[in-house]
C-alpha cells in the first residue's frame, strides 16, 4: 500500500501535526524518501516530550540530551538547537490551535536523520541537509498504565547494547533491540520488558528507566553500565536528595528486583509508575509502595511547580 494511503487512513482519525524542517504538512502528504538515512540506517536520532497543561517539562533537558546523543555519533547538525527549540513550541501551540484542542495535553516528538542520498554509509553520499520531522498526538494516544494498577514486566533474555557497540545514552532512531525485547514480553502477556547488560547487571526497560527501594533505600543503574540518561531519573534523584531519602546508583543483578520492598520505573510519559509483577512474581505485595507514593507526589508536584500549573 502506498504510503500516502497508509497516512490517509491515520489523518481520518488523528488530530496530529507533522512538521517537516519547519512546514506544517498534512498527514496525508507527510513523506519521508526511501533514500533517508533514517530508512535505511536508523542514521537518525530522536527525543519526546509530553505537556502538561500545554507546556512542556524540562524541554531544555531533552534538547541537551539530544546534542549528546548528536556528538555521540558525530552528527553535526544542520540547524541550530534554538530552532528545533522554536518549531517544537510552534509545533504544540499549532496542535491546540484546533478546535477543540486547546487543553488537550500531548505527546511531542522530534526526529532528526542524517539525510538522503546514495545508498552507502559514507558521509560523501549524503546529498541533503539533515531532515528533521516533528510529530504532536494527543498524550490519549499513549494509554499508560493508572498508577493504581502497576506495571508487569519480564526481565528479557535478551541483553542491552553494550556502550561500546551501540551507546545507549544516545537516543538514536535505532530501536531494534529494545523493541525486540518488548515484543517478546508483550508476547508473553506483560506489558513491557526490562533489560540486563552482558554480565548480568541490570540497565533499564524499552524505553524507561528503573528503580527499586528496599528498607528505604532507593537504586537505581548508573550511567556508565549503559542506560540513557532520563530527565526523569535525573529528577527523581534530586528529589530524593530533597527529601532525604537516601539514594544510590548501584550495579545489581535481578534478584535484588525480584527480592525489593518497591520496584518502580521512570520516564517522560510514565512518570513515576510503580511495578506489581516482575516474570509473575508479585512486587511490593502488588500495591505501590510507601516511597514510590511519596516520589510520585513529589514528582506531580515538582511539574506543577516548575511549568506553574494552576
Ligand atoms: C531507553 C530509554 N531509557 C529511559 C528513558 C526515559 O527517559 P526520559 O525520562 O528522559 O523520558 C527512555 C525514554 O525515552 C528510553 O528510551
């Protein structure tokens, strides 16, 4: 099926907003070449935001994250970051411009790739500018987990990219290996999956990170075992720092999941959202647990704050 058909089909049922290298295009029309890197490659690299209230949280943060994951693969982009600051603040006001949509709260993601050309991974065959689209849907089309109800998660066989093979702090285009793992999980029955390093040690989930508690301590992977580097995460620590609650980042094997007090995971959409089931064992006696609770209501109230929600 051609791809303007496929993109017909979306745009009947969607409020979405496509902006490419700074136009608004219609979903019907919004095309990227078979000769893209992004297509061919997973030469490209990625960041989403959600808003509350029609703002954006720390999207500063995720513009700094994304000239990391930029150098990490020597990406030197074509427009400065001011403008992809600008045509995804445009981006959000053109999607509550519809009617209707003005409290609409969304998902907001940017996508930058390397360009098109001729086939060959040689920088001399790329024969555009860097193509960046900016995608805005409504945060409906993200169902998530309710706080209340827990996330059930397997712990995949199938091990994280290790830092030096494909760096996982870079928020690249290409997602293979954690789609896979969440395939198998979602396979399985759970809704999503978390994932080991070569040794053993835990990293993170598809595409959060993740925490556990136990006698009121909280951990979490550190950095250098190969995870991005959350906004999320990043927040939750300082929060623990405010709130006195001691906080670590440790190295550890699964069964210091299996055997925690709380087990919750972290990231831009799923906030703070506590785990009830890891490879069918209960968590936390399947109900959150006393400092996923007070971080969540921290959390809550630090976007509040920080965006000035009424
Ligand atoms: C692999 C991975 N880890 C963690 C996260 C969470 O990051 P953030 O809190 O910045 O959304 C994401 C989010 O996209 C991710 O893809």
């Amino acid at each position: 099926m051609p791809a303007q058909i496929q993109n017909t089909v979306l745009n009947n049922t969607r409020s979405t907003v496509i902006n490419i290298n700074g136009q608004f295009v219609p979903v019907s029309e919004a095309n990227v070449s078979v000769f893209d890197r992004s297509f061919l490659y997973g030469d490209s690299l990625y960041e989403v935001v959600r808003t509350y209230q029609g703002k954006p949280f720390r999207l500063k943060e995720h513009l700094k994250r994304l000239e990391k994951s930029a150098a990490l693969c020597q990406m030197e982009f074509s427009q400065p970051i001011a403008e992809y600051e600008r045509e995804i603040l445009r981006s959000i006001e053109h999607f509550r411009a519809q009617p209707g949509k003005a409290h609409e709260d969304v998902y907001c993601r940017i996508v930058i790739s390397r360009g098109a050309g001729k086939i060959g991974f040689g920088l001399k065959n790329v024969e555009t500018p860097y193509l960046y689209v900016i995608y805005v849907e409504p945060i409906s089309m993200f169902p998530n987990k309710p706080f209340d109800q827990g996330g059930k998660l397997q712990i995949s066989a199938r091990t994280r990219n290790l830092p030096n093979a494909l760096d996982p702090a870079m928020k690249s285009g290409n997602y293979l290996n954690s789609l896979l793992a969440y395939l198998t999980a979602a396979d399985a029955g759970y809704d999503d999956a978390l994932m080991l390093d070569y040794q053993g040690f835990m990293t993170e989930g598809t595409t959060y990170n993740i925490f556990y508690v136990n006698r009121g301590i909280v951990a979490t992977s550190p950095l250098d075992v190969g995870i991005l580097d959350g906004v999320t995460r990043r927040a939750i620590i300082d929060l623990c720092v405010e709130l006195g609650i001691p906080c670590r980042e440790v190295r550890y094997p699964k069964n210091y999941l299996y055997e925690a007090d709380e087990v919750f995971v972290s990231s831009s959409l799923k906030e703070v959202l506590p785990v009830f089931d890891l490879d069918g064992k209960k968590i936390s006696g399947g109900k959150a647990g006393p400092i996923t609770k007070i971080l969540k209501n921290a959390f809550d109230e630090l976007v509040k704050k920080e965006l000035r929600l009424s």
